[in-house]
C-alpha cells in the first residue's frame, strides 16, 4: 500500500479503545510485517525499529487491552521524537485502512524483556487489533478539533493542513501551529516542559498527515530549516521544521 491510499483514512479513523480477545490471523500479521518494511521516515539519518509485540507484553495501557502492540525504537538524536510520530502514524492510517482499530499508548512501556530486545531508545506504542466497537467515524463532524483558522496563519493550503487539524494528539491538546504560504509550511508545537515529549510526537503525526495530502494531490514533499521561522516562533510555541511543496 503506497502512501497516497492512506489519505481516505485520515477523515474517518478513531482511537478504538476495546478489541476482541482473539489475534489477528497470520497473513494479516504478515501484511502488516511487510507494510512496517516499507514506511517512510521523515529523516533518512535516524535510526528506528518497529516492533510488534503480544497481548500482556505493555504496561500502563489505562484501560486499553489488545491483542497486539507496536512499539517504535529510536536512536535519541535531533528531532527523533517528530519522526517517530511520523513513521507510527503511518501505521495508525494503514490498519485503520484495513479495518483493523489501533489507538496510540502515550504513557504505557513494554515489559523489560521487550525493552531489552532492541538496541534502541524504546519510544511509545500503538494498540491493535479486531475492534469490539465501531473501528471508523461516520463522517468528520464526528471529530473534536478547533477551527483551522486557529491553528494556521497561512495563504491557502487548506487542502494540506485540514488533514493535518484531523491528527490526533495526546489528550487531544492539537497543540500544533501552522504559518507560511507560497508552497511552504513552517510547523511549530506548544513549548509547555511537562508536555514538550508528546508535542514533539504530534508535530510528526501532523507532517505525517501533509504528507500523505501531498502525495495525494500529486504534489512533492520536502523537509527544510527555516532559520528566519526558527527565530521568530509564534508566541508559545517552537519551530519544528518547514514543508516545501510543490
């Protein structure tokens, strides 16, 4: 699945928070083992391991049981948490795709065994599996997100950064902030300490949702630095990279 066929998901997929019991059958773990090889990373110098992991193998899951984790590794450089965003969100679109549910894990950690198994930074997880409760929304009036206008100061691209107001965030904060025009997008997150973490991850789910708008409107999609928008950040927020598309 390549990524402009992950575009429809992003206006009806949801958090599924209850699953059956059951696993997923081989071939469908098999597919998605396959898709994990073909992810695209926002920067090509991190290094990073997917990982799917069993039922009773997370810790601190709040309420939320399934059969199958994944969990992302990461080495711990520069911009590893917006790109961990980026590559999980793949995987939340491409199961969402495939009428499996999956909801990101903000605060669980796999067990010692699991964490060991890498050679990597363990990073956050996804729940998946066969949802016991309704896997799409209906439509995207069903979605609990501010208006554009107050996460944008931007000409136009309304096309990209509407599917980017649909990314979910943790507590679903949507503390991202979007500026540019002219083809390019500078992306800024809240600077709050206590959920700096989270925020980084949202911006790349975020980048994760342009560029799968990119692609979409056969556009072409590149990560810059901006040292002017890096400077002047809107006020409460820091600068995490600028989209050229063309």
């Amino acid at each position: 699945m390549e990524a402009i066929d992950l575009y429809n998901s992003i206006f009806k997929r949801k958090s599924v928070r209850r699953y059956e019991n059951g696993p997923l059958d081989e071939n469908t773990i098999t597919k998605i083992t396959d898709y994990m090889a073909t992810v695209k990373p926002l920067y090509d110098n991190i290094k990073t391991e997917l990982k799917i992991l069993p039922a009773n193998s997370v810790h601190g899951q709040f309420g939320v049981k399934a059969p199958h984790y994944l969990a992302i590794f990461s080495e711990e450089k520069e911009s590893y948490l917006q790109n961990a965003g980026f590559i999980l969100q793949q995987m939340d679109l491409y199961l969402s795709a495939n009428s499996i549910g999956s909801c990101w894990l903000g605060l669980s950690k796999p067990s010692k065994q699991y964490i060991n198994s890498s050679k990597l930074s363990f990073v956050i997880t996804l729940a998946f599996g066969k949802p016991s409760e309704q896997l799409h929304r209906s439509g995207v009036e069903e979605f609990k997100r501010v208006p554009l206008e107050r996460i944008k100061d931007a000409d136009g691209m309304d096309d990209l950064l509407g599917p980017a107001r649909l990314a979910p965030s943790a507590a679903n904060s949507q503390n991202w902030f979007f500026t540019g025009g002219g083809g390019r997008i500078n992306v800024f997150v809240g600077k709050a300490s206590i959920m700096n973490r989270w925020s980084l991850l949202d911006g790349g789910i975020a980048i994760c949702h342009i560029w799968v708008a990119t692609k979409h409107h056969g556009k072409n999609f590149e990560v810059l630095t901006d040292q002017e928008a890096m400077k002047n950040p809107p006020r409460g927020k820091i600068y995490l990279a600028t989209l050229k598309v063309s």
